[in-house]
C-alpha cells in the first residue's frame, strides 16, 4: 500500500491541502448567517481539512490552497478566504478550550466524588463484618464494598487519564490550522 504522504502533492517540504471550487461559497455553511469572512466551513470541507492534518505527523508543514474559476480568484470574496479559514479555525480553538475545561472539571467532581465514594465504602468494609454474624456473609459485604468503591473511581480515571487526550491533540490541530498558509489559486 502506498505511503499516506505519497497521496498529497508538495511543493519543497510543505503538504498541499488541495481544495477545488467551482463557487466561493462551496467551501462555507449555507446556513451560517454570519458575515462572509465569519463563516462556518462547510463540515465536509472541514473534516477533509482537520483529516489531513492528522493523517502526517505534528512536524509536517501544511499549506492549504484553494483553487477557484479563473474569474473569481481575483475576487473580494476569494481574497478574504484565507481569513475566514483561519478564523473558522480560531473559533475552533476556542469550542475545543472550552470542552476541555468543561471535561477537566467534570473529572475533578468525578475524581472528589469517587474518592469520597471509596473512603466510605472501604471504612464500611471495615467497620461492618463485626455486626455480620456469618463469616462468608461478611466477606460477601466486605468484599462488594470494595468493588463498589474502587467501581465509583471508574469515571475519573477514564476522564483524566484517557478523554482529556485527544482532546488536546484536537485543539493543536485546531492551533495548527489557525495559523496556516492559505492561498487562492486560479484552476487550470
């Protein structure tokens, strides 16, 4: 199978993120009633963008080009393009802030909560088996007080350790796009 970097052009060492229109607004919401240059991208020509970036590694060197009819290259409208992508993208930086910050304190609360959740349920393994009048009835409660309370810690860990990951990695891929090269080119 072919190389993932053998599928995209490139002129010295910088990946060409090939973008061809037929209309400037192909490439923006249709539905966004925000001015031009504030426009949402389309989903589709977003996620072929963000895809792309993701698919090399975080040293790879991007420039996104966007080919338009001759006519409209030379357009107001084409020329503010390179702004609304980058701005589409900071908007994007910031969405991605802020679900991290929402998730982060979530697993906090999580995290506070288990951990309260485990003190419990381990004092209570402690402190019950003496009023349990059978053996393997207090090794029964003593032990599902455990799994129970080491079960409560199952929700900040996978938060903490695994969700806020990839959202960090979004947001620099979000960070990177922001920042990008972009330039309009007249179709051949």
């Amino acid at each position: 199978m072919a190389d993932i970097e053998s599928l995209y052009r490139k002129e010295g060492d910088v990946v060409l993120i090939e973008i061809q229109l037929s209309s400037v607004l192909q490439l923006f919401n249709s539905y966004d009633p925000a001015p031009f240059h504030e426009k949402e991208l389309d989903s589709a020509a977003e996620h072929y963008i963000v895809d792309t970036v993701k698919d090399f590694s975080r040293k790879t060197q991007f420039r996104i080009i966007v080919y338009l009819p001759p006519e409209l290259a030379e357009s107001e409208r084409a020329h503010h393009i390179p702004e609304a992508i980058r701005n589409h993208f900071a908007y994007r930086v910031l969405v991605q802030d802020r679900k991290f910050r929402e998730r982060f304190r979530h697993g906090r609360w999580a995290l506070l909560t288990g951990l309260t959740f485990l003190a419990i349920a381990l004092l209570a393994r402690q402190e019950l088996p003496p009023y349990i009048e059978s053996q393997l009835l207090a090794d029964i409660v003593a032990d599902a007080l455990l799994i129970i309370g080491w079960a409560a810690m199952w929700e900040p860990i996978t938060v903490l350790l695994y969700e806020l990951w990839p959202m960090i990695r979004q947001k620099q891929v979000y960070e990177k796009l922001s920042t990008m090269p972009i330039e309009i080119r007249p179709r051949a």
